[in-house]
C-alpha cells in the first residue's frame, strides 16, 4: 500500500536547467514549471458525492411507527417481569405470565404517556391543514361553522387525552408512594 495520500498534489517537474547548476537542489521536483500556474491552481479537488433523494415519511407515518416501536418495547418488558416457568412439569401455572401481577392503571397509564406524540400529530397534520387550505382560500373566518366545527375536534381530543391520563394517574397517586410513582418517568 502507498503511503501518500490519494488526491496528494501533483506538481510537474522543471524542464528547464538550474540557474545554479547543483542538481541537488531539493525543491526541483515541488516548484512548477516556470511562466505556469501556481501550485494553488494545480490542486485537484475532490468531488462531492450527490446524494440520493430519499422519500421523507408523513409525520402520521412517523409517530405510528414509533408508537408501534414502544408498544411492543413495552410488552417485551412486561413480557420479561411477568413471565413464569409453565412448562417445567410441577409447575401449578398453565399461563406463560402472571397477569395478576400487573398492574392496568400503570400499564394504561404508561400507554396514554405513549400516545400523546401521535394525537398531536394527528390534530396538526389533520385539524390544521384545515386552516392552512381555507385560510388560503380567505373562506375561513371566526363565524363559520368549519371553523367552529374543527376547534370543537381539537377540544375534544385534548379534553379526551387529558382526562384520560389524569384519570389512570389518579389511580396510580393512589395506589403507590411517591418513590414509585417517580419510577415510571425514570427513563
């Protein structure tokens, strides 16, 4: 292998003789030829590399596909605490985990923390798209009903959202101590 770099500069020896007549001369081979161009213009560039147009996802699109990633994150999880040994032939168990053990509150809970990326994306991408195409349009004005008829869906998927996440948090704060409830939001 070479030891010199690949876009290493390079630079034409000089035809004509030494002025001085020593051929020891160690800068012969690194001056260009004279009455040419400096060594500045002889560097060749490297070329950048296009990139390729790579298709960019909605951001639906996107918020499913993480939604999905962390649902089954977590069932893997619970999958993982809740297991039991059914198949060993003493055991009393004929179910692969112990549903007893978990908690729904938590799990619901932990679910709508989940879910609240892909409601917003949903009211942006939907809801104000609305308002993006009608206020092009100058149609959409404080006293039509489209307009009244899209702040009602945002007010009731936020009010929906956020009783239900209080409500499964209510639950929660009553259950377990502050130490555990801190738990859940350790990443």
């Amino acid at each position: 292998m070479p030891v010199s770099r690949r876009n290493q500069l390079r630079v034409q020896q000089s035809k004509c003789s030494s002025t001085t007549g020593n051929e020891d001369n160690i800068n012969v081979g690194m001056t260009p030829i004279q009455g040419g161009a400096p060594l500045a213009s002889i560097v060749v560039l490297p070329k950048h590399v296009l990139l390729p147009n790579i298709p960019v996802d909605g951001s639906i699109l996107f918020e499913l596909s993480v939604l999905f990633y962390c649902l089954m994150a977590l069932g893997l999880q619970y999958i993982n605490l809740y297991r039991t040994v059914w198949w060993l032939p003493y055991s009393h168990t004929k179910q692969a985990l112990n549903f007893y053990l978990i908690d729904l509150d938590v799990l619901l809970f932990i679910v709508s923390m989940l879910t609240r990326s892909i409601i917003w994306s949903f009211v942006t991408q939907f809801v104000f798209g609305a308002y993006v195409s009608a206020f092009q349009n100058f149609e959409l004005k404080k006293w039509t009903v489209k307009y009244w008829i899209v702040n009602l869906i945002k007010l009731v998927l936020f009010v929906s959202w956020i009783s239900a996440t209080g409500w499964f948090f209510y639950k929660v704060v009553l259950r377990y101590t502050l130490v555990h409830i801190l738990y859940i939001g350790y990443p």
